[in-house]
C-alpha cells in the first residue's frame, strides 16, 4: 500500500495542526503562585487585635478564643508551579511551600513546616485561589504562634496583613 | 554560610529526612536564601514523587492463603497428620461450645438491660407525649437558632472550605485539624507537647 504524495502532505499538515498547541503548551512559562505568610502570636493578655491585622481579625476573632493578637512578621514570596520556596519566620520556625500544580481554582502544594532543625508537620493540600489555611498551636513568647498561610495566582490576595507597615521580631 | 557544593551533597539525604539534626538546620537555612539549590531540591522532589507514582506495586490478593495452600500439601508424617486431625475436631468442638456459650450470654445480657425500657415501652402514657411533643419545641427553637446564627453569618457558601488536604504528617499526636467553611479557613493546630 503506498499513500500518493498529495495524501502525505495532507497528513503531515494535519498532524502538525495537532501538535502545535501542545508544542506551544510545553514552551508555555510555568505558572506562577504567590504565597503570603502573617505570623501572629497570640494571647490571652487583653491587648486587643493589632491594627496591622485589620483584614483577618474577624477570622482570627471568629476562629479563636484569645483577647490579643499582634503580628509578629510578614513574608511573601513568589515561585513557579514546582519549585519551593522558603520562608524564615519568628521563632525559630522556617517554612517550606512547594505549589505543585494549579488545578482550576485550586492550588495544590506541599507545606513543611520545621521547628528549628525539626520538621513539625508536612502536609500536601489544594488550597483555593486566594484561601488561607491556618497552622496554629506552638508557644511564642507569651502566648501561642498562629501562621497564616495565603496562595495566589494573582496579583493580589484579600485576607493579607498589612504588609508595608508588618515587621518581624 | 556553607557553600552550594556542600549543601548539592546533602539535599538528596534532606529530602529524605536522613541527615543529622545540625545537617538538616545548616541545608535549611541555606535553602532559605539559595534559589539555585532550592531549584534543585525540587527537582529531588519532584523526580522522587514521579517515581513513587510509576513503581508498580505487585498483586498480593491471595498470596497468603496460596502459601498456606501449599504448606499444608507438603508431605506431613503419619503422626503429625493424626495428631494436625484430632487438634482439628477438639478445635472444632471447643469452638461450637464457646459460640453457643457466648450466643446465650448475649441473650441473657439483651434480656436483663432490655427489661426496664420493655415496661416503660408498655406503660407509655401522656407524660410521654409531653416529653416528645417538648422535646419537639426544643428542636424547633435550636432550628430557629441554628438558622438565625447561620443568616448573620458571611455569605460564604457552606461547602466551601477552601482546602482539601491529602495528606498530613506529624510527630505531634496532638494534632488536630477542623474546617471552618464559613470563614473559608481550614485549621491545623500543633500543640506543643510537654
């Protein structure tokens, strides 16, 4: 069987016209995420909630029973879809965030979270576009550290602290 | 700060959680403000993760009872083999003893906490369709509340939780996760243990 060179031709077009978009799908930049870290300590020593928290203190009111809470850092950092990125946070605890791959509104991504040398928890979520997921729990200074832990694949993210006017203790 | 040649050694036995605490502290602090070895642990990451995904995982649905199958076609001696059936039949006869025992118990255990409501369940009169007919206020009034908390709330979606996660690894026994889908939070509390 032999196929006439008009035949060839037209198959080598169509098989062209296939793979063109995924050949510019693969050239395509990785997405990007960006990740927004708040570390807040907080505590029962009725000082209120820091100004600075304004966005997330009705969540932060809502979700715990403490009467201050204060913000004691502010990260962000932004990374392609497969590559880690590190935060250093207060209290000694350095975080890891790995965006994975951006499944609709979702974000899927590992988070390890280490207590000084220690690796306290690994996790691997979908997070939502512009969700927060909160990690809570280990002592700081006075009271108990609260990390909140925002993704993004856009520009902006709504439930962030202030971030020019956020410092780290 | 080490240098990257040194940390390139050790991110492979990093990722897999085998170094030495002071090892672990000096790649991740190092990972913290290295871009080019935190590259490459991703790539560690990401090609460990392929991996694990791709190794075929063998078929082990009746590989016991197979084994057990042909261990009991070995060939036993004429002893062993009298001695394997006599263990069978007194098993056999302990065990019909021991369920009819057990049957009989659960009986007479059903029979004797069963009693009291039985009378009650007999005796039933207009107390008891008060209690109901309040107990039915009471549901209402906690619907009436339920659905009055549930107005003043934000106007997030219920089932929207804003994480879904897959997997989560900790030392701490403590942990506790819960969704709050009204707030579109998702919690993980660590407690400190003692």
């Amino acid at each position: 069987m032999t196929l006439r060179s008009g035949s060839l031709a037209s198959l080598i077009i169509a098989l062209t016209a296939f793979a063109m978009p995924g050949f510019a799908h693969a050239q395509a930049k990785p997405k990007q995420v960006t990740v927004y870290i708040d570390s807040v300590m907080a505590a029962d020593t009725n000082e209120g909630t820091d100004p600075r928290l304004a966005p997330m203190s009705a969540k932060l009111r809502g979700l715990f029973g403490f009467s201050t809470y204060s913000l004691i850092g502010h990260n962000e950092g932004q990374t392609d879809c497969g590559k880690m990125v590190a935060f250093i946070l207060p209290g000694g605890k350095i975080l890891h965030v790995q965006p994975r791959a951006i499944d609709g509104d979702m974000i899927a991504m590992e988070i390890v979270l280490f207590d000084g040398t220690r690796p306290m928890m690994t996790t691997d979520l979908k997070l939502k576009n512009n969700g927060t997921l909160i990690v809570g729990g280990p002592r700081y200074e006075q009271g108990m550290m609260i990390i909140s832990i925002g993704a993004s694949t856009g520009e902006s993210h709504p439930m962030q602290a202030t971030p020019a006017e956020a410092n780290t203790r | 700060m080490a240098e990257c040649g040194e940390i390139s050694m050790m991110l492979g036995a990093f990722e897999d959680s085998e170094l030495e605490p002071n090892e672990m502290q000096e790649v991740a602090f190092h990972l913290a403000r290295c871009e080019s070895c935190t590259g490459i642990l991703g790539d560690y990451s990401t090609l460990g993760r392929n991996l694990r995904s791709i190794a075929p995982e063998p078929k082990l649905a009746g590989f016991s009872s197979a084994v057990v199958a042909r261990v009991e076609r070995l060939p036993q001696p004429v002893l062993t083999r009298i001695e394997r059936w006599l263990w069978r039949q007194a098993h056999s006869v302990g065990s019909g003893i021991a369920w009819s025992g057990a049957v009989a118990a659960v009986a007479v255990a059903t029979i004797i906490l069963m009693t009291p409501y039985a009378e009650q369940f007999a005796n039933r009169g207009p107390h008891s369709t008060t209690s109901i007919a309040e107990t039915g206020h009471e549901a209402a009034t906690a619907a009436n509340q339920v659905a009055q908390a549930t107005a003043s709330e934000p106007t997030m979606a219920d089932n929207d939780s804003h994480a879904d996660i897959s997997r989560l690894e900790s030392e701490n026994h403590s942990v506790a996760v819960w969704s709050e889908p009204r707030r579109g939070t998702t919690v993980i509390w660590l407690p400190d243990q003692p």
